[in-house]
C-alpha cells in the first residue's frame, strides 16, 4: 500500500470506568511515530459509559478518537473485544497499532494478531522510525534484559505491539487541542461473548499496583522478618509509594505475589525504586533495572545491586529505613492512590 | 478431562552469564531446563488429573533435547508426550511457533482443557499461550491464578490483574496461562522418572502438520530481528557507608526524594 500509509493507532485502557494514565503513555509514543511518518495517531476506545471521556485523549496527543461504546464492553471480554477491534482495523487500516504491555494489552494484542495475520512485539521499551524504511523499530529487552532486540515487521500490516508502562511519560495535556471523535456501533456479531465477568477483589495493598508506582520500597530476605518488612510498608506510604519484593521475600510470605519484582514476577519502571535488603541477583535486576533512579541499601559492599544503584548505602536496613520514616512526619509525600 | 499441556526448554536462568569485555551472553556449559514459569502448568494439570480424572499430554516445540523436558514433565505426573521438531521450524517468531504448536495440538488429540505458563524466562513475550488458544478457537485466559471450577463443560477461574484478582467463566474447551501463584510445582518422583524413562515420546515434524511451508519457521514470521544489543546494566552510582557517614548517606536520600516531589520542602502534618 505505497503512498496511502494509514494511521498510528493506540488501544486506550479503561480501567473502573476511567481512561487509565497507560493510554496517555502511548499517545506519547503514538505522538512521535505519527509524526515522523506524517500520518494522523488515533486512540481506540472500547468499553460502556466511555463515550464521553475522549477528551483526555485528545487532550494528551490523538488526532482522532475511535470509540465503541456498548454495554456489552463493560468488562474486558476477550471474544468480543477481538471482533470489535478486527472489524475496525479491517475498516480503517492502520498502518501501527499499539497497546500496553498490561494484562489487559498483552491479552487483546496475542489474540488479535493471530486473527490479522501480523507481527506482534512484546512489552517493548523503545520505539522509533526508521527513516529510510518509514517501518517501526521496536526495541525490547530479552532474557531477563541481559538482551536487547530490534525488531521489525516489514511486509504486514498493522505492525503490532505492546510497549512497557511507563516507558515513556505522557505529554503535557493541552485542553485546547481539538480532535475528531467517530463514534462506532459494535455489530451484534461481534458483542457477542461467551466469557462471563463474575467478580472483581480488590487487593488491600498499600499505594497503586507496583506496575503504575512512581516510588517502589522494595525488601529481600536480608528485611529478615515480616515486622522488619512493614517498615517498608510504612515508607512507601508515606512516599506516596507502593511495596515490591525480591522472589525470596515472596516465598516468605512477607509480600504477596503481586508485589513480586524480577523475571518470575513483574517488571516495573518507576521513577524511583528503593531497595532493601536485596541482593540484586540477575532474575531480580531483569525486573527493576530500567528505573530511573535506584537507591540500595545492603550490608555486604560486594551486593550486585550496587552496580545498578544511583545511590547506593552500605549498612543495616533496619537503621536506615527509620531514618527515611522520620525524614517525613505522618505522610507529607505526594498522596498515593492516585495515578499521577 | 482431557488435558494437554505446552512446555518449552530454555536456557537455565541462574546460569545466565554476561561477559564483563564482550558484554555477551555466554552460552557454553549453559544448561537446559523447562521453563519455570511451566513448572506451575503442568502441576495444575496434574492437580486437576487428581480431582477429575482424565489424561494429560505434554507437547513441546523446539530442538531434539527438549525431550528432557518434556520427560521431566511426565515424570511430575503427566501421561504422554509430543515433541514438534524439524529444522523447517527454526526461526519462527510467535505467530509461526503460535500456528505450529496450535496444529501440532489438534495432531495430538482433542483437549477439554490445555494450559501454558505465563511466558518463558527466554523469550519472555507471553504471547504464545493466547495466540494457540485463538487459533485452536478455545475460550483464552491469561494470568490464571486459580482454577475455582469444571464443571458441566464450563471453567470459572480467577486472574491476577492490575490491582487485583477477577473471576470469570466460559465454556470448555480452554486454554489457561497460568502465573506462578496458581499453585507449587511438586517434585519429580523416583517412580515418576522411571515412568518417563520408559514413556516413548513421538515426533511431530512439518510434513506430519501440513502447513504450507510459507507458514514455517522465519519464512512465516512477520517480525523480524534486526539487531541484538547486549545493555551493560551498570550504573556507577555514588555509594555511601553508613559506618562512617551515616547521615550523609540518609541526606542524600532525603534530596533526591524531594528533588522527585516525593517529599516536600517544608513538612506539613497536616494529613
Ligand atoms: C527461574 C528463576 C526465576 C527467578 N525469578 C525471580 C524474580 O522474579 N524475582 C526475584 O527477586 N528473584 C527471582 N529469582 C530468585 C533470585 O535468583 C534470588 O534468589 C532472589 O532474588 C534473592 O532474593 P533476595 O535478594 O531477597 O535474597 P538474598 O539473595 O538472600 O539477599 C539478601 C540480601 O540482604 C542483605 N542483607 C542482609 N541483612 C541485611 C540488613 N540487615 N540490612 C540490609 N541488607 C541486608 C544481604 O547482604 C543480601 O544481599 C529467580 C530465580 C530463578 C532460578
């Protein structure tokens, strides 16, 4: 299809009836793409109720808004949610589509793909244009990030992928800036669904899903007990931050496994991670070494977490973690349970 | 229940060396395991042969040695095993290894129920679950933390989620991607490694598949390598001894919070 390159798309994600911070993320990487190939970035949005929270899209980058709004979206199923993105990606052609790299996104985009035919890309940390080839150029790290990968799509379309959350920051939102929104009705066809939403539990953690944390305390086994680890809990809370754990810390049961950071647990890109009594084993880094800043406390001068540290303290973590709680009186910091 | 499980042999992770000059990954003397992340499908298969009864095979995609561990795998409790394997196949990004593994299953038999890891520790795309489960057009799961329910060909399960877990249901046949909190891998048995031992385990190259060859291997792949990177992870960060500083190490700190806005300039106790 030479001379007639279709849009960059981006699959926005709803989460509890909100346009969730991931979706801005995107349209910040949408934003670049789209321009550097001249086209026009669009953000998907699927789900009920949706049809009048566009703005904040458009707000943040997209050109143009796809939404489909039926109540039968509510929930993420994924039969229907298939159908309704397959026949707008037929009836549109975009030349890019990219979702986040969250269980939602690298649920839609697997499913999808196989039914487009296309490449796909997993949980990239870099995209970009080739400026010869106009094709997309995405990065993405491998075995437990001892390796990075560029990779194309060069003969398929849309080239597919899901970037990692918070792998780039959202650009500032211009309420002025004025969009198209197209409003799509799903064909029954294609709502039909034979997933059925049950339920929904809540975890009682402290701060947001380590995935969208700015700040992460996060403990190994060198916390030595689960009293010694709410210590971390109480820091994190009063950063606005939310608590990660080394695989050992899990396996103690002091930190579910939700809040597990490394190879067999998440990988997280906050602004700052904190890490307490972690050795830094290799499985540990591949989950955490992309944050921006990394403070380490540790006992033994030789932890490899040092060498991944921005800031690195040798000494005892249950000394220092009460002087951080003290440097901030009953939660001064930025309030947490909130996405930015 | 009819069971099948999907497994991949990987480079062991804790082996996993970088060379300090080249920055390259050593490869030699770097053993072979299955999949970690696997370990915790095939147990609930096997939990699930415990509870209902039922058959469940083992098939694997990828070189001649996987049968280790795909043996390994029979010998945690499973019944038989498939290896798909022929060079045609090297090269094949997600999708062809995804149609690949989705004809050899349907070679394999017909399943209520097949069940994956969350992704593999080498490729760690987790992509491959789903994308066989779409094109064998079962019901698709991902993060599966529990199996709550079988009953009357209807599964209900729970998923990890952002911020926490949901319950969902559809009919069978499924496929599951289950993530390590689902359950604990028990350990292979004496008895269980003998049975392995004696287990033949058949092979499944293209021409018993019957995908064209333009679908195979890196012909049938869109994506593309074009470049690999080694990243030195290193940051050289300033590090500080609280023996001999302790409050220059705790300031340092204390400023780049508050150069983050994590704490504030004049602390109010407010809140
Ligand atoms: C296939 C596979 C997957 C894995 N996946 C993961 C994963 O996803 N995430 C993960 O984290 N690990 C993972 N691991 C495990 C990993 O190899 C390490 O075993 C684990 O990360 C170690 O956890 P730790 O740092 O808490 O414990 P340890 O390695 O025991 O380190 C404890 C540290 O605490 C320090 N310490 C002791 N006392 C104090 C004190 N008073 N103050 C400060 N520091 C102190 C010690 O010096 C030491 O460095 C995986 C392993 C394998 C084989």
């Amino acid at each position: 299809m030479p001379n007639s390159r279709g849009d960059v798309w981006t699959l926005a994600e709803v989460r509890d009836g909100a346009i969730h911070s991931v979706s801005w993320e995107l349209l910040a990487w949408g934003r670049k793409l789209a321009d550097k190939l001249g086209s026009r970035l669009a953000s998907v949005v699927l789900g009920s109720g949706v049809a009048d929270k566009t703005d904040s899209l458009i707000h943040h980058g997209a050109d143009v808004v796809y939404v489909v709004d039926e109540p039968e979206l509510a929930t993420y199923r994924p039969d229907a949610y298939n159908a309704v993105l397959v026949s707008l990606v037929k009836e549109y052609k975009p030349e890019i589509f990219i979702a986040s790299a969250t269980t939602t996104g690298r649920t839609v985009m697997p499913v999808l793909y196989v039914d487009l035919e296309t490449g796909l890309t997993a949980d990239c940390t870099g995209l970009d244009i080739d400026p010869e080839t106009k094709l997309l150029l995405q990065t993405r790290p491998a075995i437990g990030g001892n390796v990075m990968a560029d990779i194309r799509t060069p003969n398929t379309r849309p080239q597919m992928c899901t970037v990692r959350p918070r792998s780039k920051r959202p650009l500032a939102p211009d309420a002025n800036r004025r969009g198209e929104v197209i409003v799509k009705r799903g064909a029954a066809a294609d709502l039909a669904s034979i997933y059925q939403f049950l339920s929904f539990d809540r975890e009682k953690a402290v701060g947001l899903p380590i995935q969208d944390a700015e700040i992460i305390v996060a403990g190994g086994k060198g916390m030595k007990n689960p009293k010694n680890f709410a210590l971390l809990e109480e820091l994190a809370r009063r950063l606005g931050g939310s608590v990660g754990a080394s695989r050992q810390a899990v396996d103690l049961s002091w930190a579910p496994y939700s809040a597990q950071v490394g190879l067999s647990g998440k990988s997280v890109t906050p602004k700052i991670y904190i890490a307490c009594g972690i050795s830094g084993a290799v499985q540990h880094l591949a989950g955490m070494s992309a944050a921006d800043t990394v403070i380490a406390i540790n006992t033994d001068p030789d932890a490899p977490i040092f060498r991944v540290a921005d800031i690195g303290i040798i000494g005892n973590a249950m000394e220092i973690v009460p002087k951080l709680i003290d440097m901030c009186p009953g939660g001064c910091g930025r309030k947490g349970g909130e996405a930015r | 229940m009819r069971m099948a499980v999907l497994i991949k042999q990987v480079p062991a992770t804790e082996n996993i060396k970088i060379d300090e000059k080249t920055g390259t990954m050593i490869r030699e003397g770097v053993e072979a395991e299955l999949n970690p992340l696997d370990l915790h499908a095939v147990e609930e298969a096997v939990r699930l042969k415990e509870r209902l009864g039922g058959e469940i095979t083992v098939i694997s995609m990828g070189p001649p040695a996987a049968r280790r561990a795909i043996a390994s795998a029979i010998a945690m409790g499973c019944d038989r095993g498939f290896l798909i394997s022929d060079r045609k196949f090297a090269g094949s990004d997600t999708l062809a290894t995804s149609l690949t593994l989705a004809a050899g299953v349907r070679k394999a038999g017909e399943f209520d129920l097949i069940f994956a890891g969350e992704r593999a520790t080498d490729g760690e795309t987790g992509q491959v679950g789903p994308a066989v489960g779409r094109y064998l057009g079962a019901s698709v799961f991902t993060y599966v933390s529990k199996v709550a329910s079988v009953e009357g060909g209807r599964i209900v399960l729970e998923r990890a989620v952002e911020g926490g877990h949901e319950t969902v249901a559809a009919p069978l046949p499924a496929l599951l991607c289950v993530v390590k909190e689902i359950n604990t891998p028990r350990l292979c048995t004496l008895a269980g490694k003998m049975r392995a031992r004696r287990t033949e385990i058949p092979l499944l190259d293209a021409a018993s598949l019957g995908i064209p060859d333009a679908k195979l291997g890196l012909g049938g792949s869109p994506t593309k390598v074009v470049r690999v990177m080694y990243p030195q992870i290193t940051r050289n960060g300033k590090i500080f001894s609280a023996a001999d500083d302790p409050d220059g190490a705790v300031r340092a700190v204390f400023d780049l919070l508050r150069e983050h806005g994590a704490i504030e300039e004049a602390t109010s106790d407010a809140e």
